[in-house]
C-alpha cells in the first residue's frame, strides 16, 4: 500500500465532503447524528464482538492495564455514546450565524458569518468512544474529519466508522465527511499532520508524548493541550472554611484529570488556619505532601519541595506546597512555574481578586471556585473537543465552536472603492 | 556573535516585558503611542539621515527601483507614521474588556476576558514604516513585540528603535516591550520562527516568497497571508450599472493590492450587456484580457486563458474572464481555484446573494460592492496587522483584536466539583 498516495487521496475527499458539509442545513446533521446513535444501539453485539478482537491482540501484546481499560468497549459505554451523540445533536447549530452588522461611511454594510474550519484531523489513543464523540462534534460544527485512533482499537474503530457512514448517509450527507484512516502504519499520521492543502487543523488527544510528537512535526495548525499544572493561592483574606473546601476539592476529587491541583500557595498569615486542616484531610487520603522550608516548619512530615516540583505534573495523589509572602509572589509563581491552564484564588478582597484575573496569564482564571470547573461540560459548552493551552485560536475547554471560524460578510448596493 | 544566545536572551526580555505589558493601563499605553509619535517628528531629520545611509548602500546593491522605493522615507511618511501612532492611541483598549458571565447549575458564574497573545514576533520588508505601525499596535494590545525588519533597512530601523524605547520608558513601560533585533543575521529570523517558549505568534508581512519561507520552518504558529486571487461574479440578475461599476473598480482602482480581482466571472445571460462595456473600458485602461472560448466568441481579442490564469495572481494590469452556466458553477469556480481572500456577486437575485454568502469559502464574501473594500480601514477596525488567508485564529483583515485571545474567567464563591 502507497501510503502517500492513500492519504492524498482521503485529503481529496475529505476536503470535497467538506463543502458539502458547510452548506448542510441543521437537521440533516442531527438526523445523521441520531442516525448514527441509533445504529451504535442496534449494533451493539457486533461492536463488542469487534473489541473483543482488539482485546485480545492487545492482551497478547502485553498492552498495560490502564490502556486496556481505556480500550475495552462494555454495554454502557456503548449506550454513553450513544447518549453523547444526541446531546451533540441538541446543541444550537453555530454554523451560519451572522451578527454584528454595521454600516460604514462608504456605505457598506460589514458582518460576520461562523462557518466551519474545513477539514479537521483527529488523533487519539485506543478510545473507541472518542471516535463516535469526535465525528458527532465536527458533523454538528460542518466540519469533515479524519480520525486516526490507536492502533489497538483498529477493528472496533472500523466496525464505528460503517456505523457513522450509514448514518451520514440516511442523512443525505457525503460519507466521506467522516473518513476513519484504514491502515494502522505510521507513516499515515506523518501525511495527516503535513498535508496543508486538504486539512485545515490537527486536534491530538492523549498523553503528553503523542502531543508533542505531533506538534513538533506538523505543518497544519494544531490544537493542542500539553501540561495541567494548576495552582490554588489561598491568599490571607481567604474565607477559611471557602480555602479548605476548594483545595481539598482541587486535588483530592480526582487525580488524573489536568484540571486538578499540583501545587498549593499559601499566604504565610494564612498557613496555620488552612494548611494544618488541609494536611490532616490530605494525609487522610493518602495525599503524599512536598513543602518549601517554611512548609516544612508547619508540616514537619512533608518532604522537602525541589524546582522540579513547582514544574511537575503528577496526576497522582502528591502535593507540592509553597508558602508565599504576598499576591505578586503567588502571582509571579504561577506564571514562572505553572502551565497556563488552571489556576483559582480564594480570598474575600475585591482588588486582590480582580489583580488575580487580570494578571495569571491561563486559560482559566477562578475565584473561590475549585480548578476541577475547568470543562466543556462545567462551562456549558454543552461538548468538548478538548482543552487547550495554546493561546491561538481557542484556549481552554474547546467546543463546537472551537472547529469555527469566522469570515466577513460585506452587503453593499454597488459601492465603489474611492 | 553567538546568534542563538544573543535571540535567547532577546526572547527572555520579551517574555519578561509581556506580563508588564499585559497588566500596563491603557493611559500607559497610549502614553507611549504619543511619545513615540512626538519623538518622530523631532527626530525627522535623524530618521532621514539614517535613512539616506540605508539608501545609499541599497543602491550601491543594485536594489530595484520598487524596493528602493518603499525602503525611502520622506517628511511626508515620516508625518503620516507618527499620525498612524496618534490613531492607534485613540483606539478603544480591548485589553481586559470582559463579557458574556453566566450563571451555571453548579454556582459558578463563568464569562471570558480578553488578553494579549504574549509575545509577537514580526517579520517585514525593507519598509521603514511598517516599524512603527507594527510596534503601535503590539503596544496597544498589551503584546511585548521583537521586530525583524528587511536588512537594507537597518539604520533606519534602529533609530526608530531608539525613538520606540524613550517612547516606552517616558510612559513607564519596559524599554523591551519592543525590541528590533540588531543583527542582520539571517539565522536570527531562524531563531525567532521556533523559540516556542517564549514567543506566541509569527505575522510576516511581505511577498509570498518570503511568507512561504516562514510557514514552513516556524514552529511557533503563524498569522499569515498567502495569495490575492479575488474574483467578482456577474450574475444573470445582476444589474447592469452595478455590475460594471464593481468590475471596473475591482480590476482598475490599483492593481498591486491583495484585494484586487484577478478573475471576472460572468453569467452567460449578462455578458452580452456587462462584458462589452467592460471591455471597453479595461482596454481604455490598458487591461490586458484573457478568456475562456464563450468570452473570447464575445470579445475575439482576448488572449485564450488556461487552467493557470486561474489560479494566478498577476498583481497586474491583466485580468481573465470565464463566462459560466449558473451560479453552481461560479462559487465552483471560486472555492476550487480562488484562495479564499476576497470575493463577491453583483445580483438582485435574494436567494442567489444568500448562497453565495454561505458557499463561498473566502475570508471575505461580499454583495454588490468592490473587492477592494477587503482591508482593516475600511472595515472599521482603526489600523491592520496584515490580512489573514488562514482559517485558524483570525480570518481577513487583522486589527488589534487579533493580536488577542480570550481567557476564561469562573466567579464562584467556594463552589467545588461533586
């Protein structure tokens, strides 16, 4: 197989299905999509049947066990993606809107139209649930879309991708506006992420690892979203009882999601009410707690907190803490140290408060909320295609409007240029 | 020199100067604008003594006379580059403006800010003014910038520097919020294009050559503009006055800009009443004209056309007619040879203006006025960039607004994630 040669030729079609798929009208991509989750549903033994293959190979290979639960396909996943396509097909359609419209002193009248980005490429681990939720989301935005999953789910991503094209095409719509790359060599992603002339953005979901190496090689445009190191700074007019709950909520709800706490800043007037409370909840759930010298004089079981932490991601259950002197220093840490992603204040002062948004340069900025808000879903996007820390083009939780963009509309009535 | 240390160090300072820049007023800002403007006219003769020495070695190279021309600085653009600066100023601060808060079911209450991208990296021609402008605009919208500018105008261009830091300093801003590198190395741009860490995005203004260059190593994302190949389409509804008026100035208003139209596309029941006259006037203008058979029955001087006019920019006094069946076929047309800048219908057709609004894939899309209206002045954004033939992040003509991003900013009051 000519891998070239095959992926210049899903660019060509897919770039063909796009336009099919920007002037599509509302309710033919919500009928593709409740299409689509209806024939998830009627399908679901085949579709177990095609995980168990994937599996077994996976087993055989001595795939790891978090990835092999990330893999296995059950009857309730199948129903959530199901479910998940209907609430894709309940959002507003973004595609079309116009707005803004103002007459100019030349006489004409300038707007603006959201249309969809074209072709989006989609990368991402053995998920199989991530293949029905990111053809949903670029259906819905009028986009056309390549997915390239993981190897490890190839028949199952197959057995969803006939799905999604009888779907498509009850719906009236060009299968080719979802393409599932049928070959699992890797040369095909290295074509994915260059072909500028048929994909207009690359969206990459999974472990830090696989992002980079597509950032690094790409020449379209990617979406990305590399670390989660977010911080919570309880500041010395923090409301006790508010630092505690949310600090204890930031790290503790979940350990694995970006959006949870790595590092805790405390203000040195605030260190005896809120870290002694916090340290107990901490211990008792079996939080391993890092602390700078002033830390440590509180906390004397904590071990002592190097630079490498304050740049570290654990996505478990550790905590560096840092004992601070005053907003700028927490302020200045974050910005040092952090990531860009997540990062929320407690305190009760207005200025304090309005300094900490306007400074901490993140996606999202919070105050007195838990970092754990930061989500699609908790934002009321409705749908997430993933969050990003870049700041071109989306940043944070990106949704259907995230695969948007906007072009300019000019209403004129023979106007001239003078 | 050591270049990659000397453009580290330039990168650091950049970064160091954005977070100043990202919380400095917007008196501090417009501050320096008008300093920076005062300081040019004082220092005209200065400008035009370094400039005389860029001059003259740029002669001495054999420069052509259409560079030579735009590399000369006269009182007169001296004038209009501090009057460009004095606009800026008086433009609305888009920094820090914050919207859109709403209420979600868990309590929080989440809107958007807008902030700067951090550091803007620019890279230009040997055009002395653009200087200026582009410091202008980073400078308003809170952006630590680092110049590059062509080599012919290097004098120049530090003295502008010179002019741009007491500007800063004067208005108690970071001296590096605008750096100009000060090597003509061009291992220097290499650098610039992929120090990721510290700097947010690449807008290079100048010939495609030198814009194709920069796509294509950068690692930092690009803000670019490619190819002008702009069409207008005379429908069969189209009325006549209309019709003719838009294509002559499209074509003839000057023919070096982006936005002017390279190909008319023209219905073949308006040709007979709209080509002829057309015609007329093209040849009293010295327009060369190349069509398809049907334009060539009609006007048998024309030169035959091939599948390259199509998709050629000829930023000249040339023009290639195609007549076509229906409308189907003209946003056909446009979408496969076009590149998505500026296009527009002349009809009074309602239904036929509202597809070519949706269908066209362009970043401007107009009906029934002029190409040439594509840009950033006439718009109504105050001052330009450069105009975006990408789909990511800003689309069409780049104002402040583009130099900017949106954070997510969540109001709670100690709400945690069940």
């Amino acid at each position: 197989m000519d891998i070239q040669a095959y992926m210049q030729e899903v660019g060509r079609k897919a770039r063909l299905a796009s336009r099919a798929m920007a002037k599509a009208e509302t309710r033919a991509k919500d009928a593709a999509l409740l299409a689509i989750a209806a024939g998830i549903e009627l399908n679901a033994k085949d579709l177990l049947a095609a995980n168990a293959r994937d599996m077994e190979q996976a087993r055989a290979d001595g795939l790891e066990p978090a990835l092999l639960d990330r893999l296995q396909l059950t009857e309730k996943t199948i129903a959530s993606m199901a479910e998940g396509l209907r609430q894709i097909a309940s959002l507003r359609d973004p595609i079309g809107e116009m707005g803004d419209f103002k007459f100019r002193p030349s006489g004409i009248q300038v707007g603006k139209m959201r249309v969809p980005l074209g072709v989006v490429g989609i990368i991402y681990e053995a998920r199989p649930n991530v293949t029905a939720d990111a053809a949903g989301l670029c259906i819905k935005s009028g986009n056309a879309t390549i997915l390239r999953g993981g190897r490890e789910a190839f028949h199952c991503n197959q057995a969803i991708a006939q799905l999604v094209k009888a779907g498509l095409a009850e719906a009236g719509l060009p299968e080719a506006a979802v393409q599932i790359i049928e070959t699992p060599d890797r040369a095909a992603v290295g074509e994915l992420i260059t072909m500028t002339e048929f994909v207009d953005v690359i969206v990459p979901r999974g472990g830090k690892g696989l992002i980079e190496r597509i950032s690094k090689d790409a020449r379209v445009p990617v979406i990305k979203h590399l670390d989660g190191i977010c911080h919570v700074y309880i500041d010395d007019e923090a409301d006790t009882d508010k630092a505690i709950r949310i600090a204890d909520n930031a790290k503790t709800h979940r350990y694995a999601p970006c959006n949870t706490m790595e590092t805790l800043l405390v203000h040195a007037n605030a260190a005896q009410r809120t870290l002694l409370p916090l340290a107990d909840i901490y211990r008792s759930k079996g939080v391993e707690l890092r602390g700078c010298a002033a830390t440590r004089d509180l906390l004397p079981d904590a071990i002592p907190a190097t630079e490498e932490d304050w740049r570290t991601e654990y996505l478990a259950p550790i905590l560096s803490i840092r004992i601070v002197a005053d907003l700028d220093m927490a302020i200045d840490h974050i910005n040092t140290w952090g990531s860009h992603h997540t990062d929320a204040i407690v305190t009760e002062n207005y200025t304090k408060a309005r300094r900490f948004l306007r400074e901490v340069d993140s996606s999202s900025v919070m105050v007195n909320a838990s970092t754990r808000f930061a989500d699609g879903f908790e934002y009321g996007l409705g749908a997430e295609i993933g969050i990003s820390t870049d700041k071109i083009h989306a940043r944070g939780p990106v949704g259907l409007e995230g695969l948007t963009s906007e072009k300019w509309i000019v209403l004129g009535n023979g106007e001239v240029r003078a």
